[in-house]
C-alpha cells in the first residue's frame, strides 16, 4: 500500500463511524521501491491530497524527516520537494501491517502490499 | 525538393479518408471523437450519411499531425490516407483527379513512390490490379519518380467499395478513393495484449493494463480476496493453480508499466464511505460482475441481530448477499458522480437482453451525462452494451439527492438472468468447445 492510497481510505463504512480518517498505520514491514519520476503527477495531484494525514502517515512508516508543516501553494520548479514528494506518496510502501481505525480502534490487515478493507456483514452500516 | 503531397497549410480543413478495422462497428465513430477529445485535434465528419459498416470514412482534419496522432491511439483504425480523389466510377475517378492542380498529383524525379490496390468485399487478382495503375499513371498522373515497393517516400492508394462485408459484391465498385497514405492505427496492440501471453487473467482487472499503457495511474478494488492474492481458481483453461507471481502487479511489471501501479484494494465497491469525499478519478472503468463467472455480491445480513462469536473473527468469512443487477448500476453512477473529478468520464459494460432493450433501461444521474454507447452483440438476442458517461456538474448532496435512477428497469423481470446467461453459457460452451478442439 503506497501512502497516496492511504490518504484516500477512511473506515466510515464501519456502522456508526463518522470520524475514520485518517487511518492510523502500523507497519511491520516497510519499503522503498523505485517509481519513475512524474512531476506533473504530483502537480495534479497535490491539492486533491489532505496534507496533515500524509504527513502524520510518513511519520508512522519512518519517512517523515524534513517534510514541511504545510504544503506550499505551488511547487512548480522546486525539484528537491517534488521528488521528496514523489517519494512518499508513490515509492515508499506498506507491505505489511495493520491499518487502525481512529475512531474504534478495529483493525485492517495489509499482507502482500494489499490492504483488506472487507468487514464482516454484522459491522457494515 | 520537398514533397508536394502533405504539405501543411496552416489551419486549413483538409480532407483525410480513415480505413476502419471491420470490427466493432458500434466503437468506430465513437472511438474517433473521443481520440479527437483526448489529443486534441479538431475534426469534422458528416454524420448524417455515415455507414457503419462501410470501412471507410472521409473527415477533415486541419494538419497530417492530427492525423498522427489519432492514429497512435487508435485500436479501430486501419490506416489513415490524405484524400486525394474520389468517384463513383474509375472514369469519374480519373476526371476528378486531371481536374486537379498539377502540383496535387505529382511525384518528382526524385522521390519514389508506390501505388496499391485493394477491394473491400471482393477480391482483386493482380491483373485487374495492374490495369488501374497503369490507367492511373497513364491518365491522370504525373508521378516522375523511381517505384519502390519496400520503403518508398509516398504510398499511394485506390481502395475501391463493393458493400458491406458478405453481401454479394456487385462488377463494379460503388465508391473508388485515391489516397496518399499518412499512418497506419494501432491493431498491432491488440496482439500484443493477447489474453494468451498475459501473466493474470481475470476480467475488470485485465482494463488496468490498457489504461497504464496509455499513461494512467491505476487503482483497483476487488471483494474476492483470493483473486488479489493470486489464489484463487485460475480463470485459464488447463491450469490447475495460479502461479505465485500472477497478481495485477506483475502484469504491468510483463509490459513495463509498473510505474504506473498504485494500489489494489480487497474491498467491497458498494461501500463508498471507504473513499475520503474528495473527487479524485479522471475516469472509473470498470466490466462489474454479471454473475456469468463472478457471483454478484456485497457484505451484508438479512438477520438483524447476527453476531460473530470473538473466538471465530479473526478467521471468518463474511457472509455475502446477492447483489442485484440495477442496483450495482445506481450505485457504480453515485459513487462515479461524487467521485469522478470534474469531466471525468465513466465506463462500463451493461449486458442487455436485446428483444426488450430500449434507450430508457441506461440508468441516469444529474450529474453525468451520455457520451456514447455502443453494442457488442453477442448473438441474435444478447449483447452488451458500452456506456460512456461524462461529470458535467459537481455533485451536491442535496441537489442529487435522489441520485441514480433508471426510467425502465432492465433487469427488473426475474427472468432476465435466466435467458441473458442461459444464452451467454451456450456462447461459452461453444467457446470451450471450439478452444478444445
């Protein structure tokens, strides 16, 4: 599971959870694996991001270090952030682990890189 | 000497013929302007006499670069030719091209060139062949330069029409063209995806690899967590177990398009509080399960008060329900308009009992509209059918409120099922049948 997935996942389909986002990670295993760099990618895709839960998700894997409170309006031309950002939402991965949901602390397993977000039908709302 | 033939003109319309594949003839018009959207070159057909049988096709395009262009994305189209002349008639043909300026039929001393002819629905021996080059040459053009059959600078073409494929040919053509080839289309990419040379197989995964191929990120969800995980039954004839590497992953690693992997989810699609409310897709593409080989179905319980004892959760299966058929389509349409980003397109495949489809059966949604929809027939009575749909608004809670709706529910009569797959399981059959044979 790379962190850009992450940001887009919440555990609201759990019955009565209105608050799951953003999952927590806790990882057992983690990697870095190398993804052709796309800067207009990361263009595009930055203001459809929330900020605060990539950055709170990067620290949990152990790949925070240096990334800035707040996102720059742009960051068109600066190549240092943009492949800092590259890495994090598409290099670094999840391979396994647990995803938990922050509002009933249930628990998502991720094996293989693949996160199982399937619940069982007395959970579903 | 630069050539005469191709020479831009600024953004003048100029007349181009498209050669069709004779395939798919529901996709070809469709498949055209949406390339036209996609590379964004203007184009004018006239549809009005369009007939989507006939190969063949003239439209206007402002440059050859266009031109190019289309043709590196399109699977439907054969080639692409400058249009030259045209007639009814290989006599009107040839008057229609002295009438020409000089300069538009000429091949200089030096530069080569090389004319072939081709009969669509009838074929032409060599000698009959032969005779129109020389009439051609000796009448209306002025082609000065070396013949070469291998690689020449310009290929020239007289493509002649005698009707839709399997009627009986008339002697004479209906139509001639007479066209400077410019680019050939992209059939050659569909045996380079063959079913039979790829790793995994298994049917809404298999589009991931053509949207990578054209540079999309792609994400996917399937609720068989056995499938993800490459351990599930294997789709492909003879083969007794998945093999370890068959996952969507390595797919796209055999074509080189692992960059362009995201993620895979085991999930269920009709949960759509599993996405944070934020549009994000350029497009959702998706074949949704038919019940053909992969039972519809969804996580859920008829029994109010089921419960799971602690000591069995970590091992247990959720129970799954049917899924029925109009209500994967309302909700694949609310889930495509909340979270399609804006002008983001939708595409699926809707089968469809041919003897009571009508217009009326394509669910709708405030928020999409309908760009295309073209049939697949299966056979005389089932087909499918693939919709198009566009975000044209963004979606409100309270505008939408009521969301997708269908006016007439296809699949309402219960024995929809049993004649669309008692007819399609004698389609696969005959398949096995052929495939074993």
């Amino acid at each position: 599971m790379k962190l850009l997935t992450h940001n887009m996942l919440t555990s609201n389909i759990i019955k009565g959870v209105t608050k799951g986002f953003p999952l927590g990670i806790q990882p057992s295993r983690v990697e870095v694996q190398e993804v052709d760099f796309n800067p207009d990618f990361i263009t595009r895709i930055l203001p459809k991001l929330d900020w605060p839960a990539l950055r709170q998700a990067a620290t949990e894997v152990g790949h925070g270090d240096g990334l800035p409170e707040a996102l720059p309006e742009s960051v068109d031309g600066d190549e240092g952030l943009q492949k800092m950002l590259h890495n994090i939402l598409l290099q670094v991965e999840v391979l396994e682990g647990e995803l938990v949901c922050p509002e009933t602390g249930r628990k998502f397993p991720i094996q293989n890189g693949i996160p199982n977000m399937l619940l069982n039908e007395t959970e579903v709302s | 000497m630069a050539a005469r033939f191709g020479r831009g003109m600024g953004d003048a319309w100029k007349r181009y013929l498209f050669h069709f594949a004779n395939d798919h003839f529901d996709f070809k018009l469709a498949e055209l302007k949406s390339l036209a959207t996609t590379v964004g070159c203007k184009l004018r057909v006239q549809e009005e006499n369009y007939d989507k049988e006939c190969p063949f096709l003239e439209l206007q395009l402002q440059s050859e670069e266009d031109g190019k262009l289309l043709m590196q994305r399109s699977t439907l189209g054969r080639s692409l030719y400058e249009l030259v002349a045209e007639g009814r008639t290989f006599a009107e043909l040839c008057d229609n091209l002295q009438k020409l300026p000089e300069s538009q039929r000429t091949v200089s001393c030096n530069e080569s060139f090389r004319i072939q002819v081709e009969g669509f629905n009838k074929r032409l021996n060599q000698a009959a062949k032969v005779e129109r080059i020389e009439a051609l040459l000796e009448s209306s053009l002025k082609f000065d330069g070396k013949v070469n059959l291998k690689q020449p600078d310009h290929s020239f073409h007289l493509l002649e029409y005698y009707g839709h494929e399997g009627t009986r040919p008339p002697d004479q053509p209906y139509w001639l063209y007479f066209g400077r080839w410019v680019a050939d289309g992209q059939r050659e990419k569909i045996r380079q995806f063959h079913l039979q040379k790829r790793h995994f197989i298994g049917n809404t995964r298999s589009l991931l690899v053509a949207c990578a191929h054209h540079g999309a990120y792609v994400m996917g969800t399937d609720i068989d967590y056995m499938l993800l995980h490459a351990k599930a039954r294997p789709s492909r004839h003879n083969q007794k177990r998945r093999e370890k590497d068959e996952s969507i992953r390595a797919n796209l690693r055999q074509y080189g398009l692992e960059s362009q992997y995201l993620d895979v989810l085991v999930a269920d699609a009709s949960q759509h509080t599993l996405w944070r409310s934020q549009p994000m897709f350029d497009a959702i593409i998706t074949d949704p399960p038919y019940g053909i080989r992969e039972p519809t179905l969804k996580i859920g319980t008829d029994n109010p008060k089921a419960s799971i004892p602690d000591d069995c959760k970590d091992n247990h299966h959720p129970q799954r329900l049917r899924y029925h058929l109009s209500d994967i389509f309302r909700d694949l349409l609310n889930f495509a308009a909340r979270f399609l980003k804006m002008n983001g397109r939708l595409v699926y495949w809707l089968p469809v009992y041919r003897p009571d489809y009508s217009e009326a059966n394509i669910p709708q949604h405030p928020c999409l509209q309908m760009v295309a929809n073209c049939e697949q027939t299966l056979n005389t009575t089932i087909s499918r059918r693939l919709i198009t749909m566009e975000k044209i608004a963004e979606h409100q809670e309270q505008l939408s409120k009521e969301g997708a709706t269908v006016e007439v529910d296809h699949y309402e009569d219960k024995s929809f099922r049993e004649r669309y797959f008692r007819a399609n399981r004698t389609i696969i059959a005959e398949q096995e049948a052929a495939n074993n044979s």
